[in-house]
C-alpha cells in the first residue's frame, strides 16, 4: 500500500495478558506489512516472551519495534516480576494488576511525546481505557481493539442492556439477537462486569463509545450478523481483520509464537508425521486456567479409554505431586500419547494434518485458531467470554462438541472437582471423531478455514485492514488541518 510520502506510524497498548499479547504481535505483523512503522508497548518480561517474533519480523524486514516500560508492581501492590496476566498469583490481585497497567500512562505519553516520531493512531486494547487521555493530548485517532468474538461482545451488551436484574442462574434469551441463544446470565457476563472493578468497567464502556473505529480478531464471514449488529448498536466502524493468526506463515513464527517452548520442533513434528490424518487430539486449555489433579487425571483416563492419539499440554503449575506420579505410573507409557509441559506450539500443533479434533476451553484466540484450519472442537469452557464462544462453536456455527452440559457460573478455580469425568471425556472424544454426523462437522469446519483463509489473503479482513489504515491517516489529516 503508498502512502505517498509519508510513512504511517501505529502504537499498539495492549492488555499483558498471552490471549491479548499474541494477537497484538501478529496485527503489529499485518500493519508491517501493509508498510506502516509499529510500535507495542511492552515490560521486560513481556519483552522475553515475544522479542524471538520481532527478531523475526525485523529480519524479514519489517518495522515493528518495542516501546519497552517499567511494569510498577510495588505501586500496584503486586509482587516483582508479575508483569503478565497468568503471574497474578491470586483472583484478588486483578485488580492490582490493571491498576499497575493504569500507571503506565504517564511514562508512554512522556515517551511517545519525546522519543518517537508521532504516531498516526493508537490501537489500544479495551482493558487500557485510559490511552484516550493520551490519544487526546497528542490528538491522535484512537481504536479500541476488542479481543473476544463479536458474538460475546453483542451478548453481554444486550443482555446487561435489557436484563440488568436478572439472576445469576436465570436461563434468559438474548435479547435483539439475530439468532435465538439462551443462556444462563451468569455465563453471560461482560469482561469487566465483576465487582470490585466497576470504574474500570465504565471507563471502558466511555473509552469504547468515544472511539474512532472497533478492531476485532475476527472475520466477517465467521460473523457476519453480529458484527453489523455491534456496528449499528455503537454506531461505531467495526473493522474485522482476522483471523490474525494466519499471518504466521513460516513454521519459525508458528513455533515461537507466544512463549519458548521445552520441546524440539522436529520432535513434535515427527511424531506428528507419524499419525493417519485426522486422527489426534490435541488437548489445551490456554494460557490462564488451571486444572485440580483430579479433573487431570479424569481427562487422562479419559483420553486413554478412547484409544486415540493424543497431544496434551499440561501447565507448570498443574504438575502437582499427584499428576506428575499419574503421568509416570505407566500411562505415558500405556497410552504413547504425546504430553508436553508448558507451553507447547498451539498453531503449529493445529495446522498438522494428523490433528482431527481439538479439546479447548473456547478461548477466543485457540477458537479462531481452530476454525482457521477446520480442527472440529471438543469444548469445555471455563471462565469469562468462553461460555459464550461454545455457543457459538457447538450451537451456531455447529463446529464442536460440548464436553457436557456446563452448568458453571464463576471463574472455574484450580481447586474446583467433579466437573468432569473420564466417561465424559471418552464419549465426546468418540461423538467428535466418529460417525457421519461427526463428517459433517469436519466439512463445515473445513469449509469456514477456506472462508478464513480467503478473507486474510486479498478478502473481507485484507480490505478492512486497509480501510482502518485509511481511516486513521484520513482522521489524522483532518486533525493536522484543523
Ligand atoms: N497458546 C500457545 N501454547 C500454549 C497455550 C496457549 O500457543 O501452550 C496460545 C494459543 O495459541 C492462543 C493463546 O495462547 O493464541 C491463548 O489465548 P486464548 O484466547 O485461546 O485463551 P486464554 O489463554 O486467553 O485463556
């Protein structure tokens, strides 16, 4: 894209959390390559886990570099070090933690107003409100960019719009939805609808509706319906640009993506190549929950009982006592299922052929990232957005595969038991894998990643990433002429 002489410069704040960050890096990718100059603002820590990317994106000859700030954890009252979402070591401190990113403020605006030459616009997430006092100061254009589906954002917005009183377990049709949904209000919660953070909710909500444009990981064909609804009831510009994670084309970025991994490549791969097509499950459930041992051990049993293949990350912090002697007492060597401690290559893992189904928690990101190459879903949701993304995978666009019936209303703690059991498990992974209703499923799955591949190479999410460029130049135009 020309943009005559000048070369467009975006500055991207997003929310330190792996769901957030991730997303943020591959825009930060997609805008480098439409030739516009990037800065993303990041703290050590955050640093480490996405300096390999950028190191890749420089060397191929894009623009993005890092505006690198003292996280202040003492001011918020957080220990040293916990500078990303998944550190915050109890549900109490979250709020510390958006406190500490709140401080951030004054040093970005002090930087952005010394050091870089101005900025064409700031994309800053929805959970850093208060980039709009910077936005203003520097009279720059601003965008919000939202990171869950569209669908969860219209149905907590209408919900909270039109049921405010309604009772947590209440089963309750969304209101002004171009769909019937029902949901149970308390799985249909707003992203910052938790008390104890009401003034951040409302100054997201002011930081929304005094917005230049709406930027969502999310394509028009997955959501067409929604996102004109959003667009209409805001009266805002939604761009929908996505699925961002298809910019990682080169197996390095698929591999660094996110966090440094334990494993070797060729070693995943490998045992990948090893497998008939379609036929591994690939169990992950993001960057932030956690799991007891005994819902652990459950989905081992589980796994093992359906006698597939299986690739299945398990999380530092799970590897309690318990699993670890689970894990070791023969089931790795019963099962031959591939367990991988930490952080495991998600897209890379997804892309492979072998992969035929995809047990997730239904965040956003791991969703889009599965509708991307058409892995049917087997979906337990546990917090936040994710009730409402199964919806919208199992009921709407009929992609997967309830684990159960989830009945959960609170943030599912890493002490919470009997959720789940191995029966459970070995049902849905045969009902995902097996039978022509589950043939059908992989069909439609595979017919939205074509639609998801077309939209990021020259469709809907190519134009209306180069729409949001134009929008800002032409915004920042009229400021400079005013
Ligand atoms: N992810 C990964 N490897 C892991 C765990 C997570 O690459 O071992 C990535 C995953 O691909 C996704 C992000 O981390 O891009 C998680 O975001 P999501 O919205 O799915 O869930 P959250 O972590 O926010 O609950």
């Amino acid at each position: 894209m020309s943009y005559g002489n000048r070369k467009p410069h975006f500055v991207l704040v997003p929310l330190f959390a792996q769901g957030h960050m991730i997303p943020m890096i591959d825009l930060a990718r997609l805008l480098a390559l439409q030739g516009v100059a990037v800065s993303v603002m990041t703290t050590p820590q955050n640093t480490a886990r996405f300096k390999a990317v950028i190191d890749r994106a420089n060397a191929a000859g894009l623009l993005i570099r890092f505006i690198e700030l003292r996280f202040p954890c003492a001011e918020a009252g957080l220990p040293e070090g916990c500078e990303c979402y998944d550190h915050v070591p109890s549900l109490e401190l979250y709020k510390n933690f958006y406190e500490g990113l709140s401080l951030l403020r004054e040093p970005l605006l002090l930087y952005l107003r010394q050091q870089c030459p101005k900025p064409s616009c700031i994309i800053s997430d929805a959970s850093t409100p208060w980039t709009r006092e910077i936005a203003r100061e520097l009279r720059v254009p601003r965008y919000v960019y939202h990171a869950p589906s569209c669908f969860f954002l219209l149905c907590t917005r209408n919900v909270g719009k039109h049921k405010p009183g309604a009772d947590a377990f209440e089963r309750l049709l969304v209101p002004d939805l171009p769909h019937e949904v029902e949901v149970v209000r308390g799985q249909a919660l707003g992203l910052f609808d938790y008390p104890g953070i009401e003034k951040l909710r409302d100054e997201v909500a002011e930081a929304e509706s005094t917005a230049d444009g709406l930027v969502m990981n999310s394509f028009r064909e997955l959501e067409t319906a929604f996102i004109d609804s959003y667009q209409k009831d805001l009266e805002k510009k939604v761009w929908a640009i996505g699925p961002v994670c298809l910019s990682n084309k080169e197996t390095g970025d698929k591999f660094t993506r996110g966090n440094k991994m334990n494993v070797d490549e060729n070693y995943i791969r490998n045992w990948l190549d090893a497998k008939e097509t379609a036929s591994v499950i690939y169990v992950s459930f993001g960057s932030i929950a956690s799991h007891s041992a005994s819902h652990l051990i459950e989905i081992g049993l589980g796994l093992e009982a359906s006698k597939r293949p299986f690739v299945w990350v398990i999380r530092d912090k799970e590897m309690r006592p318990e699993v670890a002697r689970f894990l070791s007492e023969g089931f790795e060597e019963r099962t031959k299922g591939l367990i991988l401690r930490g952080w495991a290559p998600q897209v890379l893992i997804l892309s492979h052929p072998s992969v035929g189904g995809f047990m997730t928690h239904c965040g956003w990101n791991s969703t889009l990232e599965a509708v991307s190459v058409g892995v049917p879903m087997l979906t337990w949701a546990h917090f936040f957005d994710q009730f409402l993304n199964e919806k919208l995978v199992v009921e709407i666009l009929r992609i997967g595969v309830a684990l159960k019936a989830n009945t959960s209303i609170v943030y599912m703690a890493d002490d919470a038991e009997g959720l789940i059991t191995r029966e459970d498990v070995e049902k849905a992974v045969t009902e995902l894998l097996e039978g022509a209703e589950a043939e059908e499923r992989r069909k439609r799955a595979k017919e939205l990643a074509a639609k998801a591949k077309e939209s990021m190479e020259g469709g809907s999410s190519c134009e209306d990433l180069r729409f949001m460029i134009r929008h800002a130049l032409e915004l920042t135009d009229e400021a400079s002429d005013a």
